[in-house]
C-alpha cells in the first residue's frame, strides 16, 4: 500500500491513521502459512495436537543433536497446517523457520529480529514444504482455464494481491515458455521427489508442471581486468626494500614506553 500515494485529503501527516507505513517482513510462522495458503495446500484446521512437516533427517542425530529424536513426518493433510503447530524441540530448531528469525526455545525472547538475507532465498528455493507449495501453485495454475496471460495473470494476483503490469506479464510468460524446454528426467525427478501428498500432479504434463526460471547467460571478463587486478595488488603490496632504514638500540623495544608504533624490519 506505501507504494502508491495517497490523495491529498487522505493524508495524515501525524500517521495517526495508519494509512502508510514502511514495508516491515512477515514472521517466520506467517511466511510459512502464506505459502501454504497460495499453493491451496494450507489445512486450516483448529486445535489440535502438534505436527511434524518435512526436516532434514541429520538434525534429529549425534552429532548435531546430543541425543538421537524421533521425527516422524506427516504424510497426510497435517503436514500442510499452520506453522503455528509445528513441533519443535528446545535445542533443535526447525530450519526453516529458524532461518526467518523465528526464536529458539532454549532463551526467552522480548523482541525478534527482523531480517532478509539470501539463507531466506535458498531457504525458499530448496526446502522441501516449499518446492511442494510451489507444485501446489502449479497445480493451481494448471487446473485453470483461459489464455495463458490469463492464468498467469490470476497466479501473480494470487500471490502478491495485485494485478500484474504489461513487464511483469511478458517476463511471467517468458519463464514459461523456458520451462517448456525443461528435461523431463529432471522435471519427473522434481515430481517423484517432490509431490504434495494431497495432490494428484500425474494428470500435468511434466514440462509445464516443473517451471525452472530461466538461467542468466555466463558473464565474460574484460581481458585486460585480471592483468589489471594483479598489477593494483603487487603495487600496494608492502614493501621493505622501499622503506627508510630504522636506527634501533638495546634500549628500544615493543614493549617499552619509546615505542611509537611505526613499523620496524624483518631485522628487529
């Protein structure tokens, strides 16, 4: 909403209505729920016993645990719930909630922090829960009907709550016309190891069910760059053979009081 301006009798200039503000990142535990209510895998029930979604199998044994626990995945439609039911012990944190500042259990939190960092990024792109809402978007988008502009378009609005500009429509379009060259063993790869557990993706054809976004081109040096650093380094490089002699005596020593903190030679 800060991105647009308001007209002039709506503004507030003390901000006591609330109508603008900076742009402030979710909790830990709504970025999961938003992923999960844009893919439609969220299961929205209340109350409860605590869940166990998808995490790395190392966290739970020696030697990052000091005891081995048990973790037993969910295979059924808790596996989509709310962040909010997530087990977690005390001195093993769920990773990716850890890593978008959720606190540990073992301290007592006032204020969390609030970061964004490319661990959030790679977070997103690789864990497991969500490379599964991003099939579940997929499903989405290819159960729909109309143009591809169209699905498309519905897609962006259902993820950022807006309509998309005549840029954001060309470029959506131009990933899915890459995705359609995708390799199939890697796109039946991402389907097998990747499903949701509460769809059926079979019924997609595997090019436009994996969309991998497109590879930027390999950058090229300047032939003369490298040349260029090496020279800057050697000529900044420190130089004894080009530093003045330094008289020292018996009675001069790092540790005494005369010491300036000039640099002396290999000799001293």
């Amino acid at each position: 909403m800060s991105a647009f301006p308001l007209p002039r009798p709506c503004r507030a200039p003390s901000n006591r209505q609330l109508a603008r503000g900076a742009r402030l990142r979710v909790p830990a535990e709504t970025a999961r729920d938003i992923q999960l209510a844009t893919s439609g895998l969220l299961d929205g029930a209340i109350g409860g016993r605590s869940v166990f979604p998808p995490a790395p199998d190392y966290l739970f044994q020696r030697p990052v645990s000091y005891r081995p626990k048990t973790w037993d995945v969910e295979t059924d439609s808790n596996r989509y719930r709310r962040a909010l039911y997530t087990f977690r012990f005390r001195s093993v944190p769920y990773p990716m909630l850890a890593a978008f500042d959720a606190p540990p259990g073992a301290a007592s939190c006032v204020r969390r922090n609030v970061s964004t960092s490319p661990m959030q990024a790679l977070v997103t792109l690789n864990e497991q829960v969500s490379v599964e809402a991003a099939l579940g978007l997929a499903h989405l988008i290819l159960s729909d009907t109309g143009s591809v502009e169209e699905r498309l378009a519905r897609a962006f609005r259902r993820c950022t709550s807006r309509v998309p500009d005549a840029g954001e429509t060309a470029a959506l379009i131009s990933v899915y016309e890459f995705a359609l060259a995708a390799d199939p063993a890697e796109a039946k790869l991402l389907r097998d190891n990747h499903q949701p557990v509460t769809l059926d993706l079979s019924v997609h054809p595997l090019p436009e069910l994996a969309a991998p976004p497109p590879r930027p081109p390999p950058t090229r040096r300047r032939p003369g760059l490298r040349r260029f650093r090496a020279r800057r380094r050697t000529s900044s490089s420190f130089s004894w053979a080009a530093r003045p002699a330094t008289s020292t005596s018996s009675t001069t020593s790092r540790n005494s009081s005369a010491w300036t903190g000039k640099q002396l030679p290999p000799s001293c």
